[in-house]
C-alpha cells in the first residue's frame, strides 16, 4: 500500500527537518571492542535445539507494576483469564533499569533502579505458574544515555526531539554493547525472551542519520545491531524478538519510513516479530477505512495478512503482534478488545500481547473468543502460512 501521512502513528509521525552537521561515520561498527562482545552461535542452530512457544496469549507488565504487591493480582488475574504471558520492562523509555545491573555504563550515568526488590524471584514465579517471560529493553529513545553520555548521541547530544529527548545514536557500537550487556543481565534472571523495542530512528528527518542517507544504511544500522545481540544472547538460551511500527507491514517495498524498519529482513534476523498494530495509531483511509478506530478486527486484520506476505518464507508463528487495551480517541473495552483478537484469527494468528501502559487491563474479555491454535509447540517452523485472502468482514 501507499503509506499515508501517519499523523496519530505513535502519537504523531513528525517530519520536521533537524538542522545541525551529523557526527562522521566513516569507522566501520565494532561492538566486539566494547563491553559485552558476541559469543558466536548460529540461528539455525539455536532453533534446532530449542522449543519455540507459540500461541502466546498475555499482558505487559511496567518494572514499577512488577516490583508491587499489584505484581500478584495481575498474575491471579491471567490464570483465571487463561492468559499465560507477560512482557516486562528491563530497561523503560525513561532509560533507568527496573533493578540495579552490573554494567559498568549503567552504574556511571545512574541509569540503575529499584523497581522490582528481586527479579529472579518473580521470574521464578511466573515460570511456576506456566507463563512465559519477556523483557523489554527500550534501545534508542533512552534519555538517560543520551543526555550523560552526548558523545554516543544523535549529533552528540544536539539533537533533541519533540518530547525533549537526545537519541543515543544508532550507528554507534557503544550504545549496541551498553544495550545488549543489560539484556544479558535479563537472560542471566530467567527471561525466555529478550525484546527490543525503539529499535529505530527517531521519526524526525535529521541529514546524515535518516534523512539524504540510503535506505540501506538506515535498514543495516538496525540490522546490524539486531544480528550483533542474537550472537551474543542466543548462547544464553533466550529468544530474541523486535518491536515494529504497525506500518512497516505493509507499507511499499523498500520503504523503510526513514526509521530503519524493514519487516521481512528483521524477520529473518530474529526469532519474534512484534509489530504494533494498535488500531488508534493508522491515519484515516489506510486499507480504506475512514476510521481505523472504530474498525479495530479489520485493522489488525489487513496489517497480519501483510506481515506475512513480507515473510513467504517464515512460519506465521513469528508473527506476536501487541494489540490495543486503552483509550486514545476512542474507548476500548470488551467488543473492540474481542475484535482485534477475532480479526487476528482471521489473518492465521492466535498469538498476541495486550498494551495497556497502566497495567490495568479491560475485565470481562473473552481471551478465547475466537478460538484455534497455532499447532502444537516446537512445530513451527514447518506450520503452513495462511492463505492471504479470507472472508473477513469488520463488524459494526
């Protein structure tokens, strides 16, 4: 599809044009001569020897939710819900950890908190129960790093974007070791999965970053990275996953949105994708509908059978798009939630991760409203894509 001017696309995709000479990048990227170089181990071979879990069905959790007594109730409340995943926070968009870790970068610019009293110990508690473990770690909206360390950041530090944060710069094999020597320290907790969300530029067009460069260097920059931590954490026996905006589904061929995005080659670098398919985020008339807020089932519909017509080569299995549990220019409750998830399972997906930044969740939801399954786990990589067309017809 022709990608539309995305004006609520995370809040706003602004294209205002930043002024100011980029920092030269001539020296190839090196992470191995920082903290926290790869140990090689190849995909196919991580994927040989471990079960991949498939249909996911779960919530995210702040560190702040997760360190409190709210931690219990939302766990009580998933396994009377038949929900049995969760996605927490390692490392927020406010760049402190949710509990002290030893990195020494991390300790030099107080990017350590207590958010959570004893991580293993509610790792261990959620495995008890059956539910899967995901940590996210927020890569290059991360304030904290770039406001310490200006000479890792977009512009050394000049470059502050509209919500008054300095991007740490993705070319910059500093911030890549920083990154993944933290997500090490969430493999070594227990996590079956490490995330990396903001794996991207910043959505404003800044010269010599992600504006009069090739798409290619913005696509390898991303790349890069996302290959460089495989190699370092497949050997911890953890997956490894990408958050995408919703678009890069089906946006044209070879248009990256100047943000570094490339679905089917990030798909192919990783054992996850997790596109953001909330449907408050699409400008009115994408797939042709005035209101993509009040079609929430066709939505994430229309963006799932695009991500998989990206990756004729991959299992639909990959694919664990974040769906939407709040309120942003409309109310979301029981029939929107229940709609995204029958929409999903018209596309072939019954796996998903609801986003509610308040951890509150909608109660009431038939989580098992469309029923099905995925097939059973450790078959994946031969489950059969679904076919691209379906009689799928939003409701009212």
């Amino acid at each position: 599809m022709k990608r539309p001017v995305v004006g609520a696309l995370l809040g706003a995709m602004l294209l205002a044009a930043c002024t100011g000479s980029p920092q030269t990048q001539e020296q190839p990227l090196d992470p191995a001569a920082h903290e926290g170089a790869p140990v090689s181990e190849t995909k196919a071979e991580t994927e040989a020897t471990k079960p991949h879990h498939v249909d996911i069905h779960g919530i995210y959790m702040t560190g702040w939710t997760t360190g409190s007594d709210q931690f219990y109730k939302l766990v009580d409340y998933m396994q009377a819900s038949g929900l049995n995943a969760v996605v927490i926070d390692v490392q927020d968009d406010d760049g402190l950890t949710s509990w002290p870790v030893a990195v020494p970068l991390a300790a030099e610019i107080g990017a350590n908190e207590t958010k959570i009293g004893n991580i293993a110990e509610r790792v261990a508690y959620l495995k008890e129960r059956g539910i899967y473990t995901v940590g996210r770690i927020v890569v290059y909206a991360d304030p904290l790093l770039g406001r310490k360390r200006p000479d890792m950041a977009i512009q050394g530090g000049n470059f502050i974007d509209t919500r008054g944060i300095r991007w740490p710069d993705p070319y910059n094999p500093g911030v890549w070791a920083y990154k993944v020597a933290i997500a090490k320290e969430a493999a070594q907790a227990g996590f079956d999965e490490i995330q990396f969300d903001y794996i991207r530029f910043p959505e404003h067009r800044i010269p010599g970053y992600n504006a009069e460069v090739t798409v290619e260097k913005r696509t390898g920059a991303i790349e890069s990275f996302l290959t460089y931590a495989a190699e370092a954490l497949h050997p911890l026996g953890v997956f490894i996953s990408a958050d995408l905006f919703g678009l890069t589904t089906t946006v044209d061929a070879g248009d990256d949105m100047e943000i570094g995005q490339n679905y089917a080659e990030i798909a192919g670098i990783v054992d996850y994708v997790w596109p953001m398919v909330y449907p408050s985020h699409y400008a009115p008339g994408t797939y042709g509908i005035d209101d993509p807020n009040r079609a929430p089932g066709r939505i994430v519909y229309e963006s799932l059978v695009g991500a998989q017509k990206r990756t004729p080569d991959r299992s639909r299995l990959i694919h664990r798009p974040w769906i939407q549990d709040f309120n942003y220019g409309a109310t979301y409750g029981v029939a929107e939630i229940e709609d995204q998830i029958k929409g999903l399972a018209e596309a072939g997906i019954y796996q998903w991760i609801l986003w509610d930044p308040s951890n509150k969740y909608t109660r009431g939801v038939n989580y098992a409203v469309a029923g099905g399954t995925s097939g059973p786990a450790g078959a994946w990589q031969n489950a059969p894509l679904v076919a691209a067309t379906s009689s799928f017809t939003p409701e009212d």
